[in-house]
C-alpha cells in the first residue's frame, strides 16, 4: 500500500514539474518573459538543479535581461547533459548578451564541432559574424576628413553698412572702408583627423584635431587660420548617453595669434522613443584675446535640445534652446560682460539615400552688463540666422554641399548692427 502511495506521489510530482515548466513555456512563446521569470523565480528552490526546468529559467532570464543569471542555469543544464547542444548554444547568447565574447566563441565553436544542422549552424555563424563586428568596433577607429569651399560672402568683417555713426562725445563720424561692410570671393581649407577607441561595449574615448583656413580675395587682412583640439569620455547604455567634451581652438587672423578659447562640459541625451530623443548639456570655459585683453571673458552656457522623426521616411525635426553669461576679467572691458538667450529650430529631409536638404533657424538675444564707453548705451543684440543646405554623397568617400546662410544682427550700437549673407559649396572627402 504504502508502494503504491509513493509511486502516486512521484507521478503527481512529474505532472506537476511538466505543468510548471510547460507554463513557464507558454509564457515565454507569447513573449511575456517578466511573467514567465516570475513563474520559474517563484519555483526555483524546488525545481532548481533538473536540467528541463533550468533550461527554461535560463530562457526567461535571458528574456528578461538578465544574462548573468541565464549563464549559472545553462551551466547547470550542461553539468548533468554535457551533450546538449541547444543548452551550449543558449549559453553561448548569454555571454553573448554579457559583453563576455572569448566564452561566447568557445561555446559555439564546441557546438559547431558536432556538426549540428544547417539552420543551427547558421544560426551560430551570424552570432559569430556579430561578435567579430563588435570585437572590431572596440579596435581604435582612425578616419581623417579632408574639404575645399569655395563662396562669396556680403560682409566678410560683420561690419555695419552705415557710412558714418553718431558718437555722443565726438559727434558724426566717418567709418573708414574697413570698418564697414565688405564683400568678398572667398576659399577654403579643412582638414580634420579624429580617431576612436571603445573600452568596452558602454565607454570610449573619442578624440579629433583640426586645421581650417579661410582665404579672401583682395582682402587678405580678414584671413583667418583655425586650430581645434577636442577630446570625450562618451559612456552609453540602454537608452541614455553621456559625453564629457573638453575643447580648445586657436584663432589667427592675417596670420597672427588673435584668439583662443578652452571649454569643458557634460552632455546628457535620453532615448524617449524610436522616433524622440531630448538632450542636455552644459559647458564652461573662457576666451582671451592676444592684443586685446579688454575682451577677456569667463563664460558658462547650458541648454536643452529635442529630436523627432516625423512621418514619412528621412524627415527629422529638431528645437533646442540655450542660455549662457560671460563676465569680464578686467574692469576696462565691464562693458563685454552680457547674458544670452536662444533657440533653434531645424527641419533634415533625405530625399533618397544620397541626398539630403535641411533648414536651420536660430534666434538669439544678447544683453550686455554694462554700458559701451564709447556710445554711453548699454548694448543689446538680437540675431537672426536662417541656414538652408543640400548634401549629396557622391560614393564611400566622396560628398559635396551647397550652403546658402543669412544673417541678420540688429543692434543699438550702430557698428555692431548688420547683415551678411554667404554662398558656399564644399567638397569633402574622407579617408578611413
């Protein structure tokens, strides 16, 4: 009797451990994987250590996110089934998932060496294909950019149109011809080097150095030569993507040392949806000019930026806003201390795979702290830019753009009210 009460227990055990796992199963083929983890987390004490259960609790681990857990479960499955190759190949994802890709590879390796079938070998040659390109991606990225530009710009020294300004102490006076509005023919020169290096599959380095030169027909005191360095910490993982930039650039005009600027930053930027992101970031640094130290300043900026891609394929919009403050170093320069306020607004459309038109509109006002000496008004800027692009890729390495930009600063201090607007077309090539 007692015989036959024991045989029924065990009977009614394997039904009920065949009944769990098999809900376990039908969770995980509706793709419910929280809920079907939480079924085999609440049956894991005592179904833990059968190879069929462990399998299926290493499944929803895996569904669920957590790889680390799916590893100890395939383990365990291959501690009692050494031979079970679907369990070594489901190990070998979770390591997979884990970033763990040496393991990974040698557990697809075995599988391969048991000639399994076709569609299970292609199976484990695309997650090897995945994993060489991800190896690869961690490798140091080298490319270097190359561009010429030539255009025509109104007013190459953003100087007023005016003939002559009312100073209150002086009177009218006459601007000469380079203090007022030139246009000119205009060439250009870039070349940049920027090089990547991935940690691991979170963190890198990103780091670029580039020379620009700019050239003016007829007008070579407005010839400009530029320096940039900049360095990142880029970290990102799952949605959110963080940038630490540092940055330095040097200005030379006509040749000569006129300006540098150092800044350094944070940036934020969060994956709300397929089709949304938004970003934050702020920045601080200074500027310091060579022969006029009157126009030092320190500088802080943050600001705040949204992406959307719209319906209808290769149309992304964008708006962002920003606010920043400068302070003077020195007293005899109080008056270039001001506070700024703006936003863009900007609208990408690929036309097709090689092309792509964009329109860019920005809108800043600036108030400066103190009263310009010269005018006796305290200064106030508003500045209208609307930039309209057409790029088109030529091949791999090949692109040219055409830029039309118009700008337009209204200020009441009259030399520093005007208009330009440029034309420009680049080519650009790159080398990998």
């Amino acid at each position: 009797m007692i015989r036959y009460y024991l045989l029924f227990l065990l009977i009614f055990s394997q039904i009920s451990i065949a009944g769990s796992i098999e809900e376990i199963q039908k969770f995980l083929n509706k793709g419910e994987a929280s809920k079907a983890f939480e079924l085999a987390k609440k049956n894991q004490t005592e179904l833990e250590g059968g190879p069929a259960f462990d399998f299926v609790y290493g499944m929803a681990a895996m569904a669920s996110g957590k790889p680390q857990l799916a590893v100890f479960a395939f383990e365990r499955v291959l501690m009692l089934q050494p031979f079970n190759h679907r369990a070594r190949l489901e190990l070998g994802r979770a390591h997979t998932m884990q970033g763990n890709w040496k393991a990974a590879k040698t557990e697809f390796n075995l599988v391969l060496k048991q000639n399994p079938p076709e569609n299970v070998q292609r199976r484990i040659k695309y997650f090897l294909d995945r994993i060489r390109k991800q190896q690869q991606s961690l490798s140091v990225q080298n490319h270097i950019d190359a561009s010429i530009t030539a255009g025509y710009s109104s007013n190459i020294n953003s100087a007023t149109s005016d003939a002559s300004v009312t100073i209150p102490a002086l009177g009218v006076v006459i601007l000469g011809a380079s203090n007022r509005e030139i246009g000119a023919f205009y060439t250009g020169m870039k070349v940049k080097a920027s090089m990547m290096k991935r940690q691991n599959k979170y963190s890198g380095f990103k780091t670029s150095i580039g020379l620009k030169q700019l050239t003016h027909a007829g007008y070579h005191e407005f010839d400009t030569t530029s320096l940039g360095i900049q360095g990142s910490y880029i970290f990102k993982k799952n949605k959110n993507r963080i940038e630490i930039p540092v940055q330095f650039h040097r200005l030379f005009l006509d040749s000569s040392p006129y300006r540098k600027l150092v800044t350094a930053g944070v940036s934020w930027k969060h994956k709300i949806s397929a089709k949304d992101s938004a970003s934050l970031y702020t920045q601080g640094g200074f500027i310091r000019y060579d022969t006029a130290s009157e126009r030092n300043v320190n500088l802080v900026l943050a600001g705040t930026s949204w992406t959307k891609k719209l319906a209808g394929a290769g149309k992304v919009f964008s708006a962002s806003a920003f606010a920043g403050n400068e302070d003077a170093v020195n007293s005899n320069g109080a008056h270039y201390s001001r506070i700024y306020l703006g936003m863009r607004t900007g609208l990408q459309w690929a036309l097709n795979k090689k092309q792509v038109l964009y329109g860019v509109l920005s809108v800043q006002r600036a108030k400066h702290k103190q009263p310009d000496p010269v005018f006796a008004v305290t200064r106030h800027d508003r500045y209208i830019n609307f930039l309209f692009g057409w790029n088109k890729t030529i091949n791999k390495d090949w692109s040219v753009k055409a830029k039309l930009d118009l700008a337009d600063n209204n200020s009441n201090v009259p030399i520093y009210d005007y208009d330009r607007n440029q034309f420009s077309v680049t080519f650009s090539y790159r080398l990998k």
